[in-house]
C-alpha cells in the first residue's frame, strides 16, 4: 500500500549524519582511520584493498565521514578481519551481563581511556577520544533534552499512551545501580560508549565504524562473533564501487531477537539517531509492529514522498489495535503542535534536531501505517463488491438459459 506524504525528510538524514560527524577536531576521522587499518593490517588483520574510509563529499571537509567501495566487491569475499588481540573484551572469562550494559567491558575500556598511548588498543582508544565526543546518546544529553524527550514520548494527559522507546534516558543509571559504578565523568563515557558500540561485551574496532542501514543498503555480513575467532566482515552481496558499506544494529547473526523486539525508537535510545529508510517501528505495549520503507521506481530510484508498509512484524493488527495506533497518531501530532512547535533556545542543536525528527518520523509512520489498512480495506470491499456483481450476472444468464 502506498501513501504520498510531503514531509522534510531530510531532517531524518540529518539526524543521523549529525550524530555520525559529531565536532571533532579538522582532520581527526581521517588521521585516526589511517591509524586504525595500519594498526589492524600490523596486527595480522585484513582491510580489502577497495575499501576506503573518506568523507561522503572530497570537496566538502564537512560532509559525512564513512566506509566506502573504491572499487567493486563480489557477494561473499572477505572485507574486514579483525584479529582477536585487537578486540576489547571484558577481560573475564565468564562476564556479567547484569544489563545490556557489561559492567567488565566498561571497566576495561575505562583503563585503556586513562592509559592512552600506553594501551595495547592505543591507535583505538586515542580514536575514540578524539572523534567521538560525550552527548551522542539520549542518556548523555542535557537535563533539558532529557525531559523534553521524556514528554514527547509520556504526552501531555493522562490517557496518553507512554510511546517507545522504553527508558529512553536511563543508562547512566544502569552503570550506577547494576555496576556499581562511579560517576568519573571518564567512566560515565566509557559505559555509554559501551552501548553505542559494543557487540555485547565486545568492541570491535574498524568494524564499529560501519554505519548502520537495513534493506537493500545492508551489504555487509560477519561471523558468530561470540566463538573466540577473529571477526570476519564479508560482502553479503555484489558492492559497486562509490557504495557505501554498512552493517546492521538489529538483523544481524549475533542480533538475537532484536530483529522483531528493536527497531527505530530503539536505535534512537542506544546510538543517538533516527535510522534511516528502512525502518521498523514496535509498539511493545499494543504488540503491533511493521517495517516502512521508500518506494522505488522501476529503474530503482526512490519516489519522492512515497512509502510502503513492507511487513506487518506479529500480523495485520485488528480494529482494536488499530484503534490504539490512531490513538497514538492524534498524540504525537498533539504533542508536536504543544510542544516541539517553538524552537527551545536552552536546548543543545543536536538534541532538539533529534527530537523533533524523531516525532516527525513517528508520525510519518504511523500515518502511512494506517492509510495502508485503509487503502487495503477499500481494495477488500471492492473485490466483494465486484464478486457480488459477477454472482448477479451470473444468476441473470442461469435464468435467460433456462427460459
């Protein structure tokens, strides 16, 4: 079902290269990257010879700093190998998974912040210093991004749904409460870093550099990355050259059961940005979910302001269901004119920006979700209205034979 909507989309891309190429010292992405694969090719790991870290744009220093095909790659050969000397891991032999949050793993990390150029992961923790600086996450924003988040999802009554993501700034509180952590401002980075970065308890450089895409955009796989073996990064599919590589957060082999418990809202919580297209979006508490994504054309271009419900994750919801998703459409469209209508000047850039595309992405959603069982209906009550013009002209010849 397709449904045309005109929406700025391109504040969904610029809340996600925003927290992508987050201020950083001029030069940094590019310096550390080089440092990074020459580390990881000294280390007796593998880098493909097409592959490239560079900006989106050459002429643009400020445009979005990623990985990239130089050059076609086939489905199935090797892109990345990381050995294990160079993954940063808890440093226990049965690590404690209390939370998300593997309270090793940040207390590793830690260390290695504090040693710097004295750290077996030096080219890797001297990276993360230097590009990717504290805010990324909504746990990690201003009190005042924080409530504002918290009152978009909560709304303005008390027969408001609480809409997802659940706990949307609550990590910090993990590392207090199930780690027993301080609150040293190098640890409280070191844990959020943990959630932005980690395959569980691992952290994998050059890997964790991928950006993050599903759909067709998705052409990188890798190996259990759980087994004790190097991490291994294959082209899922044929990548042309100019193609940007990208991972996935949620559909992966090592993803457990996010595929069908952690979409957008989610990927908001943990990685600071609104995903772009596709996306999925789970409403925990109504069990509805689905995927929505662009349509393309028939030479696989994107239709402007056009969408598709791709799946129905747990089924087609019923009229109850639907009318709880109409309900939380009128809330969030309520909530934005209440609230999110006038610019908050004590609120930092990146978190209003954040917000308010979030809403925005959320409505956009939930529109198209909604017209799509719409339309769907309609086409259902055509099909038996045309069945029960045919069964009358066909009752009408019966009758002419006869006579």
């Amino acid at each position: 079902m397709l449904k045309t909507i005109s929406f700025f989309f391109a504040c969904l891309i610029g809340a996600h290269l925003q927290v992508a190429n987050a201020a950083t010292t001029p030069g940094a992405d590019e310096k550390h990257s080089a440092a990074l694969i020459s580390w990881l090719k000294d280390s007796g790991g593998f880098f493909h010879p097409h592959l490239e870290m560079r900006r989106r744009d050459a002429l643009d220093p400020n445009s979005y700093f990623g990985m990239f095909a130089s050059a076609p790659i086939k489905e199935g050969e090797v892109m990345i190998r990381v050995p294990t000397s160079m993954i940063l891991d808890s440093g226990e032999d049965e690590p404690e998974f209390n939370s998300a949050m593997v309270c090793g793993t940040v207390r590793n990390l830690a260390e290695q912040l504090r040693l710097k150029d004295k750290s077996q992961y030096a080219p890797y923790v001297n990276y993360l210093l230097e590009t990717q600086p504290s805010g990324q996450i909504p746990s990690a924003w201003t009190d005042q991004g924080k409530k504002l988040l918290e009152r978009v999802l909560e709304g303005e009554t008390d027969d408001d749904a609480l809409l997802p993501p659940h706990e949307p700034v609550s990590w910090l509180d993990d590392w207090y409460n199930d780690c027993d952590g301080s609150r040293d401002p190098l640890e409280e980075y070191a844990a959020l870093l943990v959630i932005q970065r980690s395959w569980d308890d691992l952290l994998i450089p050059v890997f964790d550099m991928m950006s993050h895409r599903n759909g067709e955009w998705w052409n990188t796989g890798s190996n259990l990355l759980h087994e004790g073996e190097p991490a291994t990064v294959f082209a899922r599919r044929d990548i042309e050259a100019g193609e940007e590589v990208y991972t996935t957060y949620n559909h992966c082999e090592d993803c457990a059961a996010r595929y069908e418990t952690y979409g957008t809202p989610e990927i908001l919580r943990e990685y600071g940005f609104v995903e772009q297209f596709p996306q999925s979006w789970i409403f925990h508490d109504i069990e509805v979910g689905f995927r929505i994504d662009q349509v393309y054309d028939e030479n696989d271009e994107i239709v402007e302001d056009m969408y598709d419900i791709t799946e129905w994750i747990f089924g087609e919801p019923d009229d109850f269901e639907v009318q709880e998703l109409q309900k939380r459409l009128d809330q969030i469209v309520r909530t934005k004119q209440s609230i999110l209508s006038q610019r908050d000047p004590s609120i930092p850039d990146n978190e209003w920006n954040a917000i308010v595309a979030f809403a925005d992405a959320m409505e956009l959603a939930l529109e198209v979700a909604l017209d799509s069982l719409e339309e769907e209906e309609e086409e259902e009550e055509e099909e038996e209205e045309e069945e029960e013009e045919n069964d009358d002209t066909d009752e009408y010849n019966d009758g002419n034979d006869e006579l």
